[in-house]
C-alpha cells in the first residue's frame, strides 16, 4: 500500500467520524427522561423528570414500547393552587414506525409546594396509567 493510499484513508476515516459527532449532536434524546419539551418552556427539570418517572412507573407500557414511543410535551401550563405551583402538560406519544394507529395522550399535573414534588392528576387516551 503506498502513502498516498494510506493518507487517503486515514482523511477518509477521520471524515466519517467528524460526520458522525456531529450528526450525534442534533440526536432527539430529551437530557431528562424521556419527554420532549418546547425549548422556551418554564417547566423545571426537576418537574420534567418526575413526569418521566411517572410514565415510566404509573402507566401500564410494556418495558420495549416504553422505550420505542415519541413523547412530545406540547401544551405546559402553570398555576397557582393552595400555594403551590401546579405544572399542567398534555404529551402526545406515538409509535413512530406506526402510523396506524391515532397518538395517545396524557395529562400530567405535578404540584411543586416548595421543593416536594406530587402527582395530582394523570390520565390517559389509549393506555391504562393509575393516579
């Protein structure tokens, strides 16, 4: 194999892997579990995980479907109830490779009384999840 060839190859190699870092820079993967969230939203990451914990312990997914659903965060409110703040977020979820069948959704609402996190509401379109 002459020089040429070798430098060739190694320009070649080191290519695929600047293509490839960079390309694993824009991956989908949310930093806190598994939801989406639009990239102004005021929900903490604390709440987020939480709400992720909740999907993952609540709801009645099989472990592989867990991990193959899309969860998207697309309308996150907050408010205001007895002093503490209650985070609203309505998540669409859908199997991507099935478009078949319609996105389930799920309503979260998580009240944060200073630090203390609690679940005070879920419920489900497709799926069984226990409050």
């Amino acid at each position: 194999m002459t020089m040429e060839t070798r430098i060739g190859r190694v320009r070649l190699v080191v290519a695929l892997v600047s293509t490839l870092l960079t390309l694993s820079a824009f991956t989908a993967t949310p930093p806190m579990g598994g939801i989406l969230f639009a990239a102004g939203s005021r929900v903490p990451p604390s709440v987020r995980a939480f709400a992720w914990h909740v999907i993952e312990t609540r709801c009645d997914f099989q472990s592989h479907e867990l991990q193959q659903r899309s969860y998207w965060a697309y309308d996150t409110r907050t408010r205001m109830v007895d002093g503490a703040i209650v985070y609203s977020m309505r998540i669409l979820s859908e199997l991507s490779w099935k478009k078949t069948e319609p996105p389930m959704t799920l309503d979260i609402a998580v009240a944060d009384d200073g630090g203390r996190l609690r679940l005070t509401g879920l419920t489900s379109s497709f799926i069984r999840c226990s409050p």
